[in-house]
C-alpha cells in the first residue's frame, strides 16, 4: 500500500512538473520564440516563427477591419521583445510578450486572407518547431468612381480607404466603465456612479492614447448597458495585457471616503472555468489523453494572472498615494467580482472613492480631480508594463 502511494505520488508529481513546464515557460532558457522568417510576395507570403518547443495558436484579428493580424502563442515565452520589416503583403511585425506567453502583430501592407496555419516538428535537417502562417492576397478593392472636368483634374467623389498607421510595439489595455445605461450604479448628491466612471474612462483613455505606447479598447464609450457578462470576454477577444475596471464607492456611512483596489480572491478562482472554451489553449493540452493536464494548466495560468493582477494593484495604491489622493485604511481587498475572472488577463476594480460622500463625490466630478486620478492610474500602468518589459529582457 505504502509503494502504491509513492507510485501515484510520483505519477502526479511527474504530471505537475510537465504541466508547470508548459506554462511557466519564461524561467526556459532560450525563450520559446527564436526568430522570424518572412518569404513570399505580394500574392502569397509565409511567415515562419521559429520555436525551441510545441504550439498552437489563436487568432485573435484576422486583418480584415484594419490590416491588422493579431496571433496569441499562449505557453510560449519570448524572451524580449522583437520586430522587423516586411515582404510581400507583410508591411511589419513584431512579437511580445503577455501575461500568458507570445503574441504576433503583423501590420498587413494589403488586403489579405489566412490561407492556412500549422506547426512543422524538427525534421529534414531542420531543427526547430516552426510555425506557418500562410497570407494570400485578396481582390483589389474597386476604384471609386470619377469624373474628369473639363480643366483635366480628376474628382474622386469617393476617398480612397486610409491604411491605419505604422505597426507599433502597444500594449493592450481594457477600460471597463463600470455600469451603463439602464444600469445607473449607486446615486450621488448629484448623480449616478454610470457618469462618474465614464468619464474617468474617457480621460484614462485620452491619456494612454497620447502616450502612443497602448491600443485602448472601452468596453463602452458613451451611455450604454453591457451585461456584466459580456464584459471580461471583450477583453479576452481583445487580446488585452491589462483590464481595469473603473467604480464609485458607496456605503451606509455618508463618512466613509477614499480609493480602494479590488483583485480575484482565491474562493472565486473556480468561477474562472465559466468563461473557458475547448479552444483555450490550456484546454486543448493532454498527457497521453489525460484530461487532468488541462485542468492543471489551466490552475497555473490563472495563478500567474492573479499574481499579475496583485502587482498592478500594488502599483496602482502606491501611484495613488502618491498623488495625495485618500485611500481607504484597508486598500487591497480581494473579491469574486465577475470583471476579474478572466483567467488570463490581470484585472483589476478601482473604486475610485464614494459616490455619496460629498467630498469624494466632488474630486470624481470636477475635471481636475478626476485628471489628476487618471494620471495616476496611468502611471501605474507605465510601470507596469516597464516592469513587465524588465523581466522578459532578463
């Protein structure tokens, strides 16, 4: 009986190891992305990432509303970033690392398609795992129609589509405006918490755009209801690096005043599963078809993500702190919030103070009040990703 159980026990710590493995691959040395390769022309071009281990990925844009690729590597470390030019219908590309492992952002230098993805093992001579992305060209889009004057100049009455500007090295970030619509959130002096957060939405956006180094996505820009539920998936689709979730306390005591932190607490961890698909890539993981690897992985990621998660936090209290703003006395609190359950993006809830206290209430609704907190959450978020950027460069 004794051997029986030193036998599983080694079995299970054998699974674990494999499992840790695969997701804690940025302690690997080497990094799972080696380089990339470009081949091609403009009617068909190869991209070829070279890795030291498996992968499978998850597109996340396909290009086809902004000239966009977006691919997720999730498991698969990089090292540092890295980012070249192009060939073919490839304008420009890099590759940096997420909370989860790699993502490839290709900037499309024409209307293309993916014609095909797969994942090429060590063989004839080659020596590496190589990814394949397959481009193809799509028909050129009509000419809008003109009219030649008599003068000889040429009226277009139609603009030629824009091209979005040059691919950039940008962190995703979800904002969250916390409630919406018909949803008014908690009632203030002199309005609903819904006002308050977009507009601290709207002015944490501003400024990260002005800073060109996030893509910034809201999870709604103006006076509308998002189901709660519908909220961490956007931000999931997004590919983001980063959701924060923006709120305006409120309480019995009309006294009470000052910003706190929410992060995922560990009885809500299971309520992560939820938003999990088959597709996910700690979901599509086996060991010799044991389904218990998956749930391992998928354990770990979320683990890593709530470690995440808490730095921010962290950051975030000390960034406020330091701009004199009050927090409360027990800042960081943990929470089985539905905006945190994403199991692989850091998130995290920022009541920003009490709606229904009338000194918190006032610094939320003045422009300069709420600017000076919005900086403050945007410098959390530069240091964030500089730490982020430190620790891939290691």
């Amino acid at each position: 009986m004794r051997s029986g159980k030193r036998g599983l026990a080694a079995l299970i710590a054998g699974t674990l190891c494999v499992a840790v493995a695969a997701v804690s691959q940025a302690s690997a040395a080497g990094g799972g992305v080696l380089k990339v390769r470009l081949g091609g022309d403009r009617a068909e071009t190869r991209i070829v990432i070279d890795l030291d281990r498996s992968a499978t990925g998850k597109v996340i844009a396909d290009g086809a509303e902004d000239h966009r690729l977006i691919l997720s590597l999730p498991g698969v470390n990089v090292d540092s970033a890295l980012q070249g030019g192009g060939q073919g219908l490839v304008g420009a590309w890099v590759i940096d690392r997420t909370a989860t492992g790699a993502r490839l952002k290709v900037d499309l230098s024409g209307d293309a398609v993916i014609k095909r993805r797969f994942l090429l093992p060590p063989a004839d001579g080659a020596a590496t795992y190589r990814y394949v992305i397959d481009l193809a060209s799509e028909a050129a889009p009509t000419r809008p129609p003109s009219v030649t004057r008599p003068d000889g100049v040429t009226l277009i009455s139609q603009p030629m589509p824009m091209r979005p500007p040059p691919l950039a090295l940008k962190k995703i970030v979800v904002i969250d405006a916390g409630h919406g619509g018909k949803d008014p959130g908690a009632i203030g002096a002199t309005g609903y918490e819904k006002d308050v957060t977009l507009a601290a939405a709207l002015a944490l956006k501003a400024r990260l755009e002005r800073s060109g180094r996030y893509r910034v996505v809201m999870t709604r820009d103006s006076d509308v209801y998002v189901p709660l539920e519908n909220r961490v998936p956007i931000a999931r689709r997004a590919g983001a690096d980063l959701f924060i979730s923006l709120h305006a306390d409120s309480g019995p005591n009309t006294e009470n005043r000052g910003a706190s932190v929410y992060t995922l607490a560990d009885r809500a961890v299971s309520r992560s599963a939820k938003l999990v698909s088959k597709d996910d890539w700690f979901m599509k993981a086996s060991l010799q078809g044991d389904r218990g690897v998956s749930g391992i992985l998928f354990d770990l990621t979320q683990r890593a993500t709530k470690n995440r998660s808490a730095s921010f936090a962290e950051m975030l209290l000390d960034r406020i702190s330091d701009s004199d703003i009050k927090l409360l006395r027990r800042s960081h609190r943990e929470a089985g919030l539905a905006v945190l359950l994403a199991p692989d993006v850091p998130a995290v809830l920022l009541e920003m103070g009490f709606v229904n206290n009338p000194d918190d209430e006032s610094f939320l609704r003045d422009p300069g009040g709420r600017g000076k907190m919005m900086n403050a959450v945007a410098d959390s978020i530069d240091a964030y990703f500089a730490q982020e950027t430190r620790l891939a460069a290691r």
